[in-house]
C-alpha cells in the first residue's frame, strides 16, 4: 500500500509540474 501511495504522489507531482509548464508555456504564447 505505501508503494503505491507513493507512486500516486509521485505521479500527481509530475501532472503539476506538467500543467504549471504547459500554462506558463500558453501565457508567454499568447
């Protein structure tokens, strides 16, 4: 159960790292 608990943060740490660059990419796009 801690294993996958800690994939799972793992993961939603990449998702918000992923969408703060996606966004950051968008705003200096526009």
């Amino acid at each position: 159960i801690k294993g996958l608990y800690q994939g799972f943060s793992v993961s939603v740490q990449g998702i918000i790292i992923y969408r703060a660059a996606y966004f950051g990419v968008y705003d200096t796009a526009k």
